[in-house]
C-alpha cells in the first residue's frame, strides 16, 4: 500500500491587492507560490520558516480553508481513497474533513468563550453526527481525560483555563472525530516554555497511540529539531529545501537553511558565537526578485542566481534542494548548537555526564532536613 | 508577612551598581482582589554589564522594569521598596564616548576611575511619577525598549520626528542639530540609507527595522541604562540574530549597562554577563551567566533549562517537563511560591515556609531563595523544627 497520506503537487495561493475606489486588482501576494510537498502516513512533518514566508497559509490551503489559486492536494482517504482537496465538491469535503483536522496557535482566541469546554469539543462531533446523547459525554470525558484534563473540565468555560490548558483543549476538539492528519499551525510558539514541552510530549503521546500524521508548522527551528521526522523549509511561499531532520539539520544544502541555523543562539555561555549574519530583510511576496528569490541575501549568490531560478531538485537520499550549487557548497550545519561544555545544566538527566549540582544538592537536602529536625 | 526588610540606608548603594533594588513590592489591586505582582524583589544592575532577566509570563520581570522607569499600568502601584539609581556609563578603552552638552560632575568613580558622566544617587520611588525629575531621567539616563516595535511607535510621525523629540528634550533645543543627530543615530544601529529612513513612517518599515528605530530612540541620549523588555520576541532568528549582535557592538561602544528581559535561554548565554530569575514576583536565583549555566542551584532554574528543547541533544526521548502551570495571580502560594511544581519540594517545609535568599558557599555572587541550600530556612524555623 502507498503509504504517502498527503501529496501536494505546485500548491499556490495568491492574495489581490486592490486599490482606489473601485477596488481594482493592482498586484497579487504570491503567500503560497508553487509548492510540493509529501506527507507520509505517521510521520512529523515540519515546515519552517519566517513569518510571511506562507508556512500558515500553505498549512490552510491544504486544508482548503483558504481557496487555492492553483494546483493540487491529494489526501488518502480511508474510505473513498484518493481525492483532491482543492477540487473536492461540499459533500466530498465534508466527508474527508474528519480526517483532517488543525490545532490553531492561539488558544485564547481558537476557543469560543462563550461555550462550555465540552460543548466545544463535542461540536464536531454533533456537525458530523457520529454520536449524541451518553455517548457523546462519554466520548468527551475520555478525550479530556486523553489530553491529561479532568472530565468534570467539560462544564467549565475557556476563561477558567490556562494557555497550556486551552492549547490541551483545541487538542481535544482536533482529535474527536478521529482524524488521520493534524495540522499544528505553530501549537506551541504562543506557550511559556515550561507548559511548551508538557504540550510537545503530548502531541508526541498522542501520534504513537492514535497513528496520526501531523503538519507541523513552526518557526522555532529547535522545536522542528525535537519533533519531527522530515522538514521543508520555506522563503517567500517557495519551498527551498526538503530533507530528513538529520539531513537538514547537519548537512543542509541550501544557504538559507544555513543561514537559519546559524542564527540561533548556542544555550552554552562558554560557547559565544558571532552568526553568519543575513543582510537586509524578506523580500516582498508581492514582488519578488529576479531568479532565485533568495539571492539578495545570499553569501554566495552568482550571476546565475539572479537570472534563473533554480528548481527544487534530489540531491541524493531524497534530499530535496533549490539551489544551483548545492552540490559545491560545504554549508554549515547545527553541529556547533550540540557541541556544549559536558557541565551543561540543561543536559538531559539521562546522559551519562554525572550532574555536580545534583550531588550538591543531594548533599543540602540532607542537610536542610538536618536543620529542620 | 515572613519578608524580612533589609534596611537601606538611605543613598548607599551595593559595590559598582547602576541599580539596586531593594525589597520591591507592587501590587494591583482589582476587583477580583489584589495581584501582588512583586513580593519583594532585590537585585542590582552591575555597571557597564548586561543583566539578563528570566522568567516565564506573569514572573513579574516586565513590572520590575516599568517599576524602575516609574511608569507601572494604573492601578499598579509600589507599595514598599526601593530603587536607587546611580547614574554614570563605563569607559571603555580609547572609546571617547564624551556625550556632548551634558553638564554634571564626572567625579571619576574612586574604585574604578573609569566611570564617566557619574552623579548623585537618586532614590526613585520617592519621585513623583510625573514630576520632572522623572522626566529628566526617562530617555536621558535610563530607556526602554519595548515587546513590541509594531505598536510602541507613533503612526503618524516619521521615524526621524520621534527619535529628534528624545534629543530636543534632553540635549539640544536646534532642530537641525537633532535632526542631524537622529540621522546619524539611524546610521549607527545599521539602517541603510537613514536620511530616507529618517522621513519614512512606522508602516514604511519592517519589523525589524522598526525594532532598530527602536533601538535608535532610545539610544539616542545614551543612556546610562538601557531596559531591554523581550526586543527580539517579535522578531525572526535571523532579524533576532543582528538585532542582539547590533545590541552587544553598541554596549560595547557606548559602556552603558543593558537590563535584558527575555524568556529564551540561548539568548541569555549568548548576551548577558549576569541572569536573576525570576519566578511569581520573586527572584529565586542570582548567578553570573556560567553559573546559571553550568551550575545553578534552585530547582526551577534546573527545570527551566531541562524542559526547553535543544538541538542534538533530546531528539526522540521526551522532554523533561515542569508539572503544572505558573499558579493565577489572584491565589496566594503559602510557602516557596515554586513548591507546587517544584520536584524536590520537601513536605512539611516548602509549602509553609518561605525560603530566605542565601548566598552559595565560596560564590559571593551567586544567590539563591531555596529550602534545599543551607541559610534558606530562617533560622527560627530551622531551630524549632517546624518539619514535623
């Protein structure tokens, strides 16, 4: 069996840009422009990016919440096989809707607050008609209870719960129908760190119980790093690169990947690092350079670069990358980032490096509870 | 209350500080009843240094800051404490950082000899938040950048026309001159082409543009202190990457000190010299960057640094996590604030009595406000054994 559950083939959306009094079109926002991607069946599939590079987008488009302007999605189905999201009638739609759910970012205003907790999570249910009655309020205490909620949480409002809470709740809505893909457009970015990786565990609990694929859309490339199995990278709604997290975090083959990793910041202050800086900003979807869109920037841009665009081409191992030199350029990867000094407080307890602090501690323990007898 | 108030003299300030906090306390009262939002909060900006400042949401790091700046949101209000102020900016090295037209003494500072534009210490809770003392200190001596570059500048007003008001304010009453000087501000914080940037209009710019006018304005009278509120939270890595890169050349340059606030780690390793962290309007632990690092000592700094996710190193096994959430403000924690999560938490002991802060054996610098390290438990406590 083909276990490819979502294939997208030159996705774009553009957005018009009116003008003047009779709104007429003037220019287009080119958010999606011309992507392909490949989502196998329980796999994390992370798109990275910038902000306006049309990581959200594309993750919406897929889902048909935006129209697209061009090209195809197609998605498995369990039932009625292969269908093209983009060209799918109501019906079909609501049909395969079920199996393809999101988990927005923001989960103060994801969450409508004048619904209870449970009326929330059972409305797909009760839109689909798949259960009511004591089956419904079964089902939503066992997806409470799932999420690491308590089922009396079903008849309180969103306002009584914490940002990690409701996160956990938008999780819940997204899995009650059973779904086979999540998209998770930036689930954790709006979560303070502590409650980020209680919510990170979750989603990868969840995906190993119920055999979910997710899309995972993020910026934070070290959260990318945790979780996924596969990331594209995106620049001005193309993507640039696609590879396994290993190949792409430790060989990447195009500039701007290097030139994301090398911007993140080393978590060890013995380790101080000046980044490869970019110069200048994102160019504007709206008007975009000559060739390869990326070549204002790039260290390393030639003349072809501004003249031809280059196409996202197999490197090897299913390596995927939009570069003209990507079989010359030694690129940098994230090596340095895991090259820290063994005393490292944020090593996890796990590694073999025994922890100084942690036998000190030991050692005050005793002595406090000394003290207090 | 168990707070024990550390009595400050008035007008003395610890070692070679530009700040010192003293047993801050600011609360808001609501309707809902009152949100204590700092419980006491002590800590000194070392000069000429960067002090970052960790926490998650609601710590309490963004208050401390407006606190400083007299500008906490009604009805917030600083109900004890003190904030002493020592102006003067450190001279680095064959850098002539001479501000123009600034009058005041330069008494060189007797231990270093090397501070330059020093004077008086200023008690700055005492002033009124609206007076002109204030006024006088906001820009000039101390300035802020704010979380947000999209909304802290004015729409309607060129980039120029805001940065020149700090300079007209402060320094100089001829418009050519600032406008000269706005310009050249620009140029330094690395914007191409400033004199056109200087006439565009917040919208013109990108955000991390903005972020750098930003960054202009409030460097413009080189300030002795400079608050940075999250400057880079808003912004991409790589916008993130030049706007910290640009923060250190101009520290570097200008010898002010930087209070940093942010809630990401690699950026506290990479920028500060010393972290506080802060946890539900406490500090719970004081450290030089390394330390912090490679040894801290309280539990929730431990935690911290142990749930976020790094690179290479916790790929395919779960992340180490902090049980719970940070508690709503309106609940009062009895005990150490953090012993609902904490996972050394000892019963009988964490959850009734606060934790004093102690200083670490043979690391004068590195404090922290935890049961576990000897000289936490008040010594009352500690006597009468209240653990059983």
């Amino acid at each position: 069996m083909d276990d490819t559950l979502l294939e997208v083939t030159d996705l774009k959306k553009y957005f018009p840009i009116k003008q003047g009094f009779l709104k007429r079109t003037v220019g287009h926002v080119r958010a999606v422009d011309g992507v392909n991607l490949s989502v196998k069946r329980g796999e994390t599939f992370a798109v990275v990016g910038e902000s306006g590079c049309g990581k959200s987008t594309t993750g919406r488009t897929i889902l048909r919440l935006e129209e697209p302007t061009g090209g195809e999605v197609v998605f498995q189905h369990s039932e009625l096989g292969k269908i093209n999201v983009e060209t799918a009638s109501a019906k079909v739609l609501r049909r395969i809707r079920p199996e393809m759910q999101i988990i927005f970012q923001d989960p103060f205003s994801s969450l409508d607050s004048r619904m209870t907790v449970g009326r929330i999570i059972a409305e797909p249910m009760i839109i689909n008609n798949t259960l009511s009655g004591r089956a419904l309020r079964d089902r939503i205490a066992e997806l409470l209870t799932v999420v690491g909620l308590r089922p009396e949480h079903a008849s309180r409002y969103p306002h009584a719960f914490s940002g990690g809470q409701r996160q956990r709740i938008g999780i819940a809505r997204a899995l009650a129908l059973n779904p086979k893909l999540i998209v998770c457009d930036e689930p954790v970015s709006a979560l303070d760190v502590s409650v980020q990786a209680q919510v990170l565990n979750l989603l990868e609990d969840l995906q190993d119980r119920f055999d979910l694929t997710y899309l995972f859309i993020s910026h934070d490339l070290s959260v990318v790093e945790h979780i996924a199995d596969r990331v594209a990278v995106m620049y001005v709604g193309q993507v640039v690169e696609v590879g396994t997290t290993d190949q792409l975090f430790y060989s990447p083959k195009m500039p701007y990947t290097e030139a994301l990793l090398s911007s993140l910041p080393t978590p060890d202050p013995r380790k101080r690092t000046r980044p490869t800086l970019l110069m200048g900003d994102v160019p504007s979807p709206a008007n975009p350079p000559s060739g390869c869109y990326f070549h204002t920037r790039c260290p390393y841009a030639q003349d072809i670069c501004k003249q031809e665009a280059p196409p996202l081409r197999d490197i090897g191992d299913n390596h995927l990358a939009a570069c003209h030199f990507s079989d010359e350029l030694q690129l940098k990867g994230a090596s340095r980032l895991s090259e820290v000094s063994a005393t490292l407080a944020a090593t996890p307890q796990s590694a073999a490096a025994p922890q100084p602090g942690g036998q000190d501690s030991a050692a005050s323990t005793a002595s406090a509870q000394e003290a207090t007898k | 209350m168990t707070e024990a108030t550390i009595s400050t003299p008035d007008a003395e300030i610890a070692g070679d500080s530009v700040i010192s906090i003293r047993n801050l306390q600011v609360e808001f009262p609501t309707q809902l009843g009152t949100v204590s939002a700092l419980n006491g909060v002590s800590f000194d900006v070392p000069r000429g240094r960067v002090l970052g400042i960790v926490g998650e949401s609601g710590c309490g790091k963004s208050v401390t800051a407006r606190a400083i700046l007299r500008i906490v949101e009604r009805p917030g209000r600083i109900v004890s404490g003190d904030i002493l102020f020592k102006p003067g900016r450190r001279k680095r090295g064959g850098a002539a950082a001479t501000k123009p037209g600034r009058a005041g003494s330069a008494a060189p500072d007797s231990a270093n000899g090397s501070v330059e534009g020093a004077g008086e210490v200023v008690e700055l809770t005492a002033l009124d938040p609206t007076g002109d003392r204030i006024r006088k200190i906001r820009g000039q001596e101390i300035s802020m950048i704010f979380q947000e570059p999209m909304t802290s500048l004015n729409p309607v007003y060129p980039v120029g026309d805001q940065i020149q008001e700090a300079i007209l304010l402060h320094q100089t009453p001829d418009r050519a001159e600032a406008h000269k000087r706005a310009v050249e501000m620009l140029r330094r914080v690395g914007m191409p082409n400033p004199e056109r940037i200087a006439k565009s209009y917040p919208h013109q710019l990108s955000g991390g543009m903005r972020q750098r006018a930003m960054i202009a304005m409030a460097l413009s009278c080189t300030p002795t202190l400079l608050i940075a509120d999250e400057p880079t939270t808003a912004l991409d890595v790589t916008t993130e990457a030049q706007i910290l890169e640009l923060m250190r050349e101009l520290q570097e340059e200008f010898g002010m000190s930087i209070m940093f606030i942010t809630h990401s780690m690699g950026v506290v390793a990479q920028l500060c010299d010393e972290v506080v962290v802060m946890y539900l309007g406490r500090v719970v632990e004081r450290a030089s960057v390394d330390d912090l690092f490679h040894d801290p000592k309280h539990p929730y700094t431990v935690s911290l640094l142990r749930s976020i996710p790094r690179i290479g190193v916790n790929r395919g096994i779960p992340l180490e996590v902090i049980k719970g959430s940070v508690p709503d403000p309106y609940s009062s924690v009895s005990g150490c604030p953090f012993h609902p999560r904490c996972p050394s938490a000892m019963k009988g002991l964490c959850d009734t009595v606060l934790p004093e802060e102690t200083t670490i054996a043979g690391k004068p610098d590195h404090t922290v406000r935890c049961h576990l390290y000897p000289g936490s438990t008040p010594a009352q406590v500690a006597s009468s054994g209240a653990g059983e």
